[in-house]
C-alpha cells in the first residue's frame, strides 16, 4: 500500500506542475493557484510516507 500511495503522490505532484503552467501560459490564475494546491497535496503525501517508512524501521 505504501508503494501504491508514493505513487499516488508522484502523480499528484506531476498533475499539479502541469496545471500550474498550462495556467501560467494562458493567464489563469487560479488554475495556476490550483496547480500549486495540487503539487502541495503531493508534497504531503510524500512525505507522510517517507515518515511512515522512518518509523516502520
């Protein structure tokens, strides 16, 4: 499961940067902010993860 959320927040990250530029691109601000938000959720994921397997050893 552990592997299976890492991913989930790669992809996270990954859909979050892709928005923010398509939204810098065009001049969207809030699509630019929700891409960011995405890449935050991301950020967040991986590292409870990371501190899962810290705690798991």
């Amino acid at each position: 499961m552990s592997g299976e959320q890492k991913n989930k927040a790669k992809v996270e990250q990954a859909k979050g940067k892709i928005k923010e530029v398509a939204g810098r691109t065009v001049g969207n601000e809030r699509m630019e902010a929700e891409g960011r938000g995405e890449q935050m959720k991301g950020d967040a994921r991986q590292a409870k993860e990371k501190a899962k397997d810290v705690f798991k050893r």
